[in-house]
C-alpha cells in the first residue's frame, strides 16, 4: 500500500484512490516550548499548529486564533449595531419596572 507524504504527493510512481493528503501538525516538548516562546507564538500567528507535549505524551495544541473579523470582542461601529434595538418594545416592561421597590436604602447602615 503507498502512502502519503507529509507533503501530501502520493509516493507511489502508479495513481492511487488509498492517498489522502495528511497535515503534519509538528511535535515539540514543553522544554523547548520555555526556551522558544517567540518564535514559536509567531509560527502560529502564521498558521501553523503545534502539539505540545509533557513527557513525550501530547498535551496541548498551539493553534492560531480565528480572525478578528469572526472574533466576539471586536469593537464596533454604532451601525454596525444598531439593527439589535430595532425590536418591537416590550409593552410590559414598565409595569414590570414598576413592581421593583424604588426605595433607596444605605447597604451599610443598620
């Protein structure tokens, strides 16, 4: 059976249906992870993934974030947002309002 390289080109002279393209997701141990932080954030800032692992067993991936446009904690512009208060009002909302003792009271005194 011919398998594929990490590049994802069949090994094999002869076109075969059993390749598939594999990502090799490179390996690296949480030593050289301290002594290589920044190069290895920026590594994946630029797409590529990482397996970290502890005592030779994986234990965590390093991947890069999704895009800020997708991310929630963008800052938006007023229109951008505005469609999210053109609901229909709640018509109970002050009856609701109402029912809350307005009554101002000092937390602290006795």
């Amino acid at each position: 059976m011919s398998r594929s390289s990490s590049s994802g080109v069949c090994s094999s002279s002869r076109a075969c249906s059993t390749c598939a393209t594999l990502e090799s997701v490179e390996s690296i141990g949480l030593r050289e992870l301290r002594q290589n932080a920044s190069e290895l954030v920026r590594r994946v800032e630029s797409g590529e993934e990482l397996t970290i692992t502890v005592a030779g067993r994986p234990s965590a991936r390093l991947v890069p974030l999704a895009p800020a446009s997708t991310s929630p904690r963008t800052w938006r512009t007023y229109e951008q947002i505005a469609d999210l208060w053109s609901g229909v009002s709640d018509s109970e909302w002050e009856a609701d309002r109402d029912r809350i003792d307005q009554t101002l009271r000092d937390p602290w005194a006795q």
